[in-house]
C-alpha cells in the first residue's frame, strides 16, 4: 500500500505537474501591423520660433516643451554654473506669480513643469490636462521669457545647489556619472561646474545669460496631445507671438575632451563595500547608416556584458550599455557595480567585451536579435505624451529629418554584421574613460594592473 | 550625454503597491498650497477631465487561473503581468528572502527554456518582476505580434522552472550585489527595513521581515527550499493573468487556454497565518549614519490596511501634508532640504496588511535629527488641530485625477491598475475608485487626521549623521 502511495505521488506529484500540452518551442510571432505614429505638422511664428505639433487624443493629456539653445556649450568657462542656476531660477516664479503661485497654478491643472538641461539645450517642459492647454502656454511663456531673476530668489538657488552638490558627493552612482561626464564633454558638460563656480554666479551674469540665449529664432517649441494644430499654433501665437530676437552661435567648441590614452580614474570613497563602474567613449558619427549601426552594437554589447557580468560572473546585480545621440559627437555609457573584490574582474571584463565587438564580425542571429529588440520597443518608447514629445523634440535638435522615427525600423533592419563592426570600432573600441567610485585603498592595486589609475575626491579634484 | 533634470512637480502618491525593486517616489521638492484664486476658473475644465473607462473581460480557466483581458489599442504592444499570491510573507522562519530569490530564479532558465529574458528581448520587449508582500509580479511588454510568445514563457516557467545548484548561486551572488548597491549610499536602508519596527514580530513574523531577507538566511537556501517553495504556490489556482493592448480577445483567449488549461490547477496555497501586528504606542529608533552630512527623520503613522475605506482621505491628506512640509519646513523656515510624505500600503492579494501613512524630512547642515521629528510633528498637529480647507483638498484631488489618467496612458500601467483591483477583490474597482476618491470630503480628512496622525500611533527614525547616536 505504502509503495502504490508513492507510486501515485510521483504521477501527480511537481514531476508529472508540468506544461504537458506546451508547444516544446516557441512560437512564431504574428505579423506587425504598421507602426502608427500621428502626423508631424512643422511651422514657424513670425519671429523664428519654430512649432512642432503632434496630436496624440486617447487621453486628455498635453506636454509643452521649449528647448531654448542655452546649455553650458553657449558660455565659455564656468557655464555650466550659469546655466544651472539659470534652470532652477526658470522654476521660483515668473510673470505676475511667485515661486508660491506657480507651483499653486500647476497643481490646480494637475500638472507639473520641469528643466532638462544637456550641453547644448536647455528644455522647459510643462505637461497638464489638456483642457488647460491655454493657461499651460501662459506658464510656459512666463517661465522662460519673464523669470524673476531676483537677489533674494537668487540667494535661495544658489544654497540649495550648493547643499545639493554635496548631496551629490555622497552618493557614488551620482557621483560616477558626473565624473565620466566631464571627462568626456570638458566644458560643454552640464556637470562641468563646482560649489566655486556656483558662488560666483551674479545676478548680472543671470540677467545676460538670460538676454541673450533667450530668444524665438533658433528655439523649438513642440506641443504634443490632446490639441489641434490649429489650436496650438493660436495659443503660441498669443504667448510666443512678441518675442523677439535671434540666438548667436555657441561659444564652447565641440571636441573630444577625453583622455587619448587609457586610464582609470578612482574616486576615492573609505569604506565603501561595492564599487560604482562607469565606461564611457564619445566619436563623431554620420547619420545614416553609422548611427543605426552604432545602435545595434551598443545593444549587442549591453546583451554580451549582462551574459558576461551577471549571468557568468555572478558578480553584478546590474549592467547595460547605452548610447546617446548628440548634435557633434554620439556618447557611449556603461554602467555596473559590484563588490569591492570583483571590482579589477568587472573592469577587465568590460574591456574585454569592448574589445571584442572592435575586433570580431558578430554573427548574423546575435545582430538580427539586436535589430528586432531596437525596432520592436520603439512603440514602447513613444507610448507616453511625453515620451513622444521628448522623442519628437530630439528629432528636430539634431536636425534629423522629420521622418525619422518613422523610417527608424526600416533603418534598424538594414544594418548588417559589417556594419555594426565598423561602427564599434569608431566608438567602442578602447581607449575608453573608465571611473570606479570605491575605496581607493582597496582598489588602487589591483586596479593599476590594468591601466594607470589617477584618484580623484567626488568634486574630480586629484588627491 | 547624461542630461539633468529638474523637476519641480507633485510627485504621484506612493503607489498602493510598493515592491522590493520599485524605486521610491521622490521626496517633494514642491511649494505648499493655499487659495482658491484659480478654482473659480478651472473647475469647469476639470469637469470634462473624467479618466476614461476601462473595459475588461474576466474569466477563469478550469485549473483556477484567473483571466483579465482588456483590448487596448492601436498600441501595437501588449502588456502580461502574472501575479501569483505569494510574496515574502509566506516565507518561513530563517529563509526570509526565498520569495526574491525565486523570483530571480524564474528568468534562469526552464526545461524548454534557457534564458526568457532573452527572447523577450529579442522579440523587441522587455521583462521584469517585482516581490510584494503578499503578491509577486512578473511583467513583460512586447511588440503585440510577440503575445503568443510572452503567454508562451509564462505557461512554460509556471510550472517547468528548472531549479539547479548553478542558478540558485547566481540567483544569490545577484541578491548580495542588489543589497549592497542599496547599502552603499547613506541612509540606504533606512525607511525599507526600519519602519518594520513597527510590526511585532513576535506577534506576526510574516510582516515583520523585510523582502529582501537577512544575508545569513539567503546564504542558508538549498535547491531543496527553493523547489519546495515554487511547488507550493505556483500554480494556476493561485495566479491572475492581466493582458492588455492591441490584440484579438478570441485569439488571445484560444492560446491562454492551449497555453495554460492543460496544467494542473494545484492546491489552494496556504495563506498567511496570522494578523499583522502592529507595536503599541510611541516608538523612537536612533538610525547613525557615518558617511551622512545631514539629518533625516522619517515619522510613520500606523494607518489601516489597503482595502479600507479610510485610505482614501489618508491619500489625500498624505498629498496635502507633502505640500505643506515643503512650504513650511523647505522654503519658509529653511530647515529642511526636502520633506515629504506618502502611503505604504504593503499589502495586495486578498491577505491585508498594516499600513503607513509617512512623513519624512532632510535636513540642512546644523539640524539635528531630533528638531527635525519636532517640525513634522508640529506641522502634521497643524493638520490635526486646524483642518484642511477646501482648495486644499480640490489640489490634492487634481493631482490625483491626472495621475489616475496618466496611468491609462500604457498598456503596462493599466495592466498594473487592473491587477491591483482584482487584487482587491474587484476589478472595476479600477473604474469606480476615481469617483470614491473624488467624493471626500474635508470632513473625512480632518476624522482621519484626528484618528490615525497622534503621537502615540508613531514610529520615529532619527537618522543621525556622522554615526553619533
């Protein structure tokens, strides 16, 4: 009895209580409807100002963003200080309202307004119930033609940036990143500023930064959701209608600021039991087809560095690579951390892998599995107001044609084994600038075995 | 380049659900309100703003497995998201964490797969999972070509996980370095693991663990434990399967049920055996902080579980009461760097759990940890004592109206809307919650204020820089 019992257990038991009717393979994908991206509509107001407009109706939704040329490329040395507090001087108020008012305006439209700054732009977003779309323009408007550049307001910025960056330097992810970032951009790096740079920032150096790059002519204004063209080009008419003025040419010369030859900078953290990985590398690349095939390596690369870093290694919990278009130069970004013994191992393997996609041809199914992935999340990416209208905006910034994202699949599955080498080993292929935020008496050593390693404290200064 | 954003905003509520790998919603950086100046003129405008209904369809296959579809289109993507009922809450003594690593183990390869995350992937999507309390969740977002294959790699590691030595060591190698990545900056655990001092582990052990388990229990798992633990709670009895997008219902129907109904259905699991608990009266926890420069105290007010009614007017007011510490303790009194607060409800599933409404503030130089818990405390007794006005509450609810039709706008967050709401043990709660939400009254706030925010409901963490205690 006790044997039929047993017998039983292992017929139903976990062992027998499988997928039984599951296809042993997976299946084939269904075919993809064409991806539908709205009509783009492209014009300009009489003083420059260009407006883009996407309507975008299944949800009451609306997202304004005016990039305004105005990044730390526009101010050489120290502009990144400018431009910073300027940013977060758009936000304390503008027009007939006080920081108080503004922020009371926003959430009455259940909306909330925000900056994003890179090396050449600063964008001023505002997104909110589309029914509010006439008093969202109003505040778009006043937030970046009428800031209310005041000494007090000023004086508040300028504390909270400072408490921030020391924030900042506590923090190793953060840290990591605005490290790697002024390696590669130098000046023209939003990051490119210390609590120095900050202090010296004057209401007159505010007023002029604000004066001069403030203008219609060489901005963008893209208007994305639940709203006509028609309706949007009346409602900037009437709030960008009177601007005036045209941008001058960027100050701050594009060019690689990365070290040629290879190197370790170690940001020394005491203590620190895991350390924070961060490779990057910046080339010039042509558009088409360089650009895509440049793509399709970073994501065979970040798939090689999850399979070799977690999956082999064991030794993270995290990976990716990821590349960034930009007007001159395109950047590529690797992130890990792991345990403080790993750390030399995580490095060397990373440079191991850039090395490789340098060298080898990748094999047709690993590029067609880089292609599929890149195509199939593009409707994933722009499913969001927001996301479409960042995506728009970044289109006409970098003076791609209008039809871009929606040829981009087409461009993607072009690209062929040879390609994707040729484009690795314009950007990927080391000399590379690699920054370990760790304990510097642990690293340094080992660490030195595979580059010259020079430590820095997390404001970049040598130690 | 790396771009910087700064964003000055509300930030959405804390969500009802909150997982071991959600990111924390940003402390607010956002000034207080007060007024009425623009209700006038808005009020007309926010009426036409009604989040649009969604349409579901809810069945039940044979072995148990619930079924939720909800056509949404043209998305050209479709959202899976497969919640089982079993989270860290079923865990047993000395193997708190096993529930994570399970969920680590489910993307490291079943009998007729080796690595899911890769075909998903490959097909132009991408996977995730999250461990709750009492629910963990698996969601993958394809191009809505790829859903046979997406249901396809759930079938298949419901019950076919293949469970070896190899990955249970990957599966923990890849836990330690997720701890210690949360570890390496200051405060890191603070709020994750702190607050669950307030439940009594003596009382109810299953609240009173953390998700991600203590290191010595991770280290102890055997492929045994793990294989024991899977065979007990996953299974389609036990599960709820939410797809959403572009897709055809009866084909999406026809392949669940090839996919799924010939499995077993199993055994109910076990539930949780035991009410959490909460600790009685007034608890202070003294959290020292070598690498920190400044201050923070999170204050955290035992509060009723998700499915109550009370929650409601606790959202709100949590709203509220973040505008209100920015205002007075960021920009008036300048004591603060950042204040804020929010809701954790830490349970879903149909097994409630305790919740806490929290505040919490970062202070600037010179400020200690203990004046910091005085400016909470003073300004929540402001609430209490004073009440809130009527555009107070009018904001708090804009703000939740735009959230609750921003999270229409992807087929994965209407998944995660429509998976919370069966959770809760009503899926048009999904369509009906808006209204519920929008039909409190400054009455209840001030009941609710009085009720849970005192001072003998309260755990306050004193993080204390520079590691003095």
């Amino acid at each position: 009895m006790r044997r039929t019992l047993l017998y039983l257990a292992l017929l139903v038991g976990p062992a027998a209580a499988t997928a039984q009717g599951l296809p042993p393979a997976p299946p084939a994908a269904g075919a993809l409807t064409e991806f539908g991206l709205p009509p783009i509509h492209e014009s300009s107001l009489r003083n420059g100002l260009r407006v883009v407009h996407i309507g975008k109706h299944d949800q009451p939704l609306l997202t304004l963003s005016l990039a305004i040329p105005a990044g730390p490329a526009a101010v050489p040395g120290g502009g990144a200080g400018v431009a910073k507090m300027m940013a977060h001087l758009l936000l304390r108020g503008a027009g007939a309202r006080d920081a108080d008012e503004l922020l009371r305006a926003l959430a009455e439209m259940g909306g909330r307004i925000e900056v994003v700054e890179d090396s050449e732009h600063l964008v001023l977003r505002v997104h909110v119930l589309s029914p509010h779309a006439a008093t969202a323009f109003e505040l778009l408007a006043d937030a970046a033609l009428r800031p209310r550049l005041v000494p007090g307001e000023i004086e508040r910025v300028r504390d909270e940036r400072l408490r921030e960056l020391d924030r900042m330097y506590t923090l190793p992810a953060s840290t990591a990143d605005r490290v790697l970032d002024r390696e590669l951009h130098g000046d023209r790096s939003p990051h490119a500023y210390g609590a120095d740079d900050l202090r010296r920032v004057t209401l007159e150096m505010l007023a002029d930064f604000h004066g001069r790059w403030f203008r219609p002519e060489g901005s963008l204004l893209t208007v994305v959701g639940d709203i006509s063209q028609s309706e949007a080009l009346r409602l900037g008419r009437a709030s960008f209608g009177a601007w005036e003025g045209a941008v001058p040419p960027a100050s701050v010369p594009a060019g690689t600021h990365a070290s040629a030859a290879e190197r370790i900078l170690l940001v020394h953290r005491p203590g620190s039991t895991q350390s924070v990985i961060r490779v990057g590398a910046t080339a010039s690349l042509g558009i088409d087809p360089q650009y895509e095939a440049t793509e399709v390596a970073v994501e065979i690369l970040s798939r090689r560095l999850w399979h070799a870093l977690r999956e082999e290694g064991d030794w993270v919990y995290y990976t990716r690579a990821g590349l960034l278009r930009r007007q001159e130069r395109a950047g590529l970004r690797i992130e890990a951390a792991t345990r403080t013994s790993a750390t030399d191992s995580v490095v060397a393997e990373i440079r191991r892998q850039l090395q490789r996609i340098a060298d080898e041809v990748p094999d047709t199914a690993e590029v067609e599995a880089a292609r599929a992935s890149l195509a199939g999340a593009l409707p994933r990416r722009l499913e969001r107001v927001a996301d479409l209208a960042a995506a728009v905006e970044r289109t006409y910034l970098l003076g791609l044609t209008p039809d871009h994202l929606r040829t981009y699949r087409l461009k993607i599955s072009a690209v062929d084994p040879r390609q994707v080498r040729a484009a690795a080993r314009a950007l990927l292929r080391p000399p590379s600038t690699v920054v370990v935020d760790g304990d510097a008496a642990s690293l340094y050593d080992s660490l030195q075995r595979l580059a010259p390693v020079e430590v820095v404290g997390p404001d970049h200064r040598p130690l | 380049m790396l771009q910087d954003v700064t964003e000055y905003r509300r930030p959405r509520e804390i969500r009802s659900r909150r997982f071991l790998h959600c990111k924390r919603a940003p402390l607010a950086r956002v000034a207080p309100l007060t007024g009425l100046a623009l209700l006038a003129t808005l009020s007309s405008a926010a009426a036409a703003q009604e989040p649009g209904r969604i349409e579901y369809e809810a069945y039940r296959l044979d072995n148990g497995l619930e079924v939720i579809l909800s056509p949404k289109g043209p998305a050209q993507l479709v959202a899976i998201n497969l919640t089982y009922d079993v989270g860290s809450a079923h865990e047993p003594p000395r193997r708190t964490g096993l529930n994570h690593l399970l969920e680590h183990l489910m993307f490291l390869g079943s009998e007729r797969v080796e690595r899911p995350a890769d075909l998903v992937r490959g097909a132009g999507g991408f996977a995730n999972a999250y461990t709750g309390d009492n629910s963990t969740t698996y969601i993958t977002v394809l191009p809505s070509n790829q859903l046979r294959l997406g249901l396809w790699i759930e079938a298949d590691r419901m019950r076919s996980l293949r469970i070896t030595e190899q990955a249970l060591s990957n599966a923990k190698a890849t836990v330690t370095e997720e701890r210690l990545g949360e570890a390496n900056s200051p405060y890191g655990g603070l709020a994750r693991y702190e607050i669950r001092a307030l439940y009594d582990s003596t009382g109810c052990f299953p609240y009173a663990h953390g998700r991600g388990g203590a290191a010595e229990d991770i280290a102890a798992v055997t492929v045994e434990d793990a294989v024991a633990f899977y065979d007990r709670f996953y299974w389609p009895a036990a599960a709820r399967l939410v797809v959403v997008g572009e897709f055809d219902p009866g084909e999406a129907r026809a392949a669940i049920r090839e996919y799924f109904g010939a499995l077993p259905a199993g055994e109910e699991p076990p539930g949780v055996v035991c009410a959490p608990g909460y600790r009685a009266g007034l608890l202070t926890l003294r959290y020292p902080e070598p690498r920190a420069p400044v201050a923070v105290t999170v204050v955290g007010y035992r509060v009723p579980p998700s499915h109550h009614p009370d929650l409601r007017p606790l959202r709100l007011l949590s709203t509220i009461l973040r505008d209100r510490l920015q205002q007075v303790l960021v920009r008036e009194r300048g004591v603060a760097r950042n204040a804020g607060s929010g809701v954790d409800d830490f349970a879903v599933g149909g097994r409630w759990g305790p919740a806490i409404l929290r505040v919490a503030a970062v202070g600037v130089p010179g400020v200690t940890a203990d004046s910091l818990a005085d400016y909470l405390e003073e300004e929540v007794r402001s609430v209490v004592e004073g009440g809130v006005d009527a555009a107070d509450l009018h904001r708090a609810k804009e703000l939740y109206r735009r959230d609750t039709i921003s999270d229409r706008e992807t087929a994965e967050d209407v998944a995660d809307g429509l998976q919370q709401a069966a959770a809760w043990g009503d899926v048009d709660r999904v369509n009906t919650e808006f209204a519920a939400m929008m039909a409190i009254t400054e009455a209840e706030l001030a009941r609710v204020a009085s009720e849970y925010l005192r001072r003998d409901n309260a755990l306050i963490i004193l993080g204390i820089p520079g590691g003095a205690p």
